[in-house]
C-alpha cells in the first residue's frame, strides 16, 4: 500500500484528500505546506497518499479515503487514471486536479502557464544576448512537462534560432546527467543559455556545472522552472520561473467550498490557467564581471 500521511491540525475540521506523485518531492513538499496551511485556516484537516507515479495505487488511496470520508480530493494524476477519477466525480466528491490536466475526467483543473513562462524564458534570454539556448528536461507525459518544451521550441521558432532539446530519466542518476551535460557542452560549443524544466534535475546541473567551474552568467546563462529554494542562495543567484502557488492554492480551495470563481462556473471542464512570473536574478545578467558557482556571495 503507499504511504499515507495525515497533518497535525486539531480542530473540529473535515478531511480533504491530497494525492501526489511523491510527498518528498521538493515542489510537492513546498506546495502541500500551502495548502495545509490554507487548509487548517478553513477548519480542515489534511491527509496525504503518494502514488508513487504508479496508477495501481490510485483505487487503493481513493478506497482508503472514501473510508475516511474526505470532504475533498486534491490530485496531481499521473496518467492512466481517468477512469478511477470519473468513477470518484460520479459518487459526487469535490475533485480538483492541480499542475496536470486529466481530458474529460473531472471539473476542476488548476493550471500554471508553462507555456508562457517557457515562452518568456527564452524571450528574456535572446534580450540579453543569447543565441544558443538549450533546454534540459525529463521525459514525462506531464502536460506541464510537455507545455515548457512547446513553449520552448515555439520562442526559439519565433526568434529564427536552434532548438536543441535533451531529455532525462526523472530517475536518471549523477552520472548519467553529467554525462549528457557534458556531451551538450561538446557538441555546443556555442552553448551561451541553458534553461531546465525540473527543478530538481535543476539542482544537479547546478551542481554539476559548479565542479566544472562554468562561468555564470559570462559563459553560460542559467534559467530554471519552480524556484526550488536553493536557487537563491546559489552563486550566482538563479534566475527562475514561478508557479502562482498561492492562488492555485486559493482557486484549489474555491472549488472544494462549492464556491468557485466565475470563470469556474461558466466553463467547468475548462481548466483555470494561471499566469507564471519571472524572478530576474544573477544567472542572466548581461554583464563582463565573471560570476562562479565556486563563489560565495551573489
């Protein structure tokens, strides 16, 4: 059976279900203390179950939860399960998917625009000189995935430049990053801009980049997805792209109280998309000074 958690909230509160790939995930660890917290603020308890990417765990949780007799489901799906989600929307329970989209499976879908931000990604890029920019990401059939590489490929398109995408096992080790890292600094040897789509891949690179002592922002600029929280405290500080966690928690939540937002309400099997940010820090500044991740300081 996967693990299940629950929260440590006391009160009168109902249940509301959260399912996820992983709890230990950095993005879905960040993103479950929003909602737990936003959760106990209504007077509600929250419980956790990992379906460890795996879709046979997903009747199993929902079993267990229907036992419990949670309010509300909270759902990043992995794919597969649209049939086990339309059996949960049929009984009648208040289902809300976040950061996927399931096709015809529930009413609720809360989205980031990874497209855009990918989109923009690269726009801020070219704006500083950029003209040989890769994407580093993981082979997934998340459509959050998917989306950062269409949008991407669409910016490189629209700027007249070369795409050159590489793709990772979610589950790929140290070794095996460094050695497609390093094949793409080979063959690249133009390679000025690096944008990756995983926030813990992210940090492998960083790291990785750090023992070979590559120069950011002079040689290499460095853009990655989710503000994973190191990246501030890297050296140089890394620019990112962020999800609007904070309303997607707000949208999450209007949805589960019956209250949704109008758009909600007019279009209930339209997803909500939100709009992502850039926060601009050191990794792409336009700049002659030679910054190293070797360095302490921003």
């Amino acid at each position: 059976m996967p693990p299940i958690s629950e929260n440590n909230a006391s009160g009168p509160g109902k249940l509301i279900a959260m399912l996820v790939d992983h709890v230990s995930d950095p993005f879905f660890a960040g993103f479950a203390r929003r909602i737990d917290r936003r959760a106990r603020s209504l007077g509600y308890k929250l419980v956790f179950g990992s379906t460890e990417n795996d879709i046979s765990f997903m009747p199993k949780l929902i079993s267990v939860f229907n036992n419990m007799n949670v309010a509300g489901y909270i759902i990043a799906p992995p794919q597969g399960v649209e049939p086990d989600l339309k059996k949960l929307i049929h009984r009648g329970s208040p289902v809300v998917l976040f950061d996927r989209f399931a096709m015809d499976a529930g009413p609720y879908s809360i989205l980031a625009d990874n497209f855009k931000g990918a989109y923009e990604a690269v726009a801020h890029l070219v704006q500083t000189g950029r003209r040989h920019i890769a994407l580093v990401t993981v082979t997934s059939g998340q459509k959050r995935v998917a989306d950062r590489t269409k949008g991407y490929e669409a910016a490189m398109h629209s700027h007249s430049l070369p795409a050159t995408v590489i793709e990772l096992s979610p589950a790929a080790s140290i070794a095996e990053v460094t050695t497609a890292l390093q094949t793409l600094l080979r063959e690249n040897k133009k390679l000025d801009g690096l944008l990756f789509a995983d926030s813990s891949l992210g940090l492998t690179i960083l790291g990785i980049l750090r023992q070979h002592k590559k120069s950011i922002p002079d040689s290499l600029a460095v853009i990655g997805f989710d503000d994973n929280e190191n990246f501030q405290f890297f050296a140089p500080a890394i620019t990112a792209i962020v999800q609007p966690l904070d309303e997607i928690v707000e949208n999450i939540f209007h949805c589960i109280s019956g209250h949704p937002q109008e758009k909600t309400a007019t279009k209930r099997k339209a997803p909500i998309v939100l709009p992502t940010r850039m926060v601009i820090r050191s990794s792409t500044l336009k700049t002659k000074a030679v910054f190293s991740l070797a360095a302490t300081g921003n």
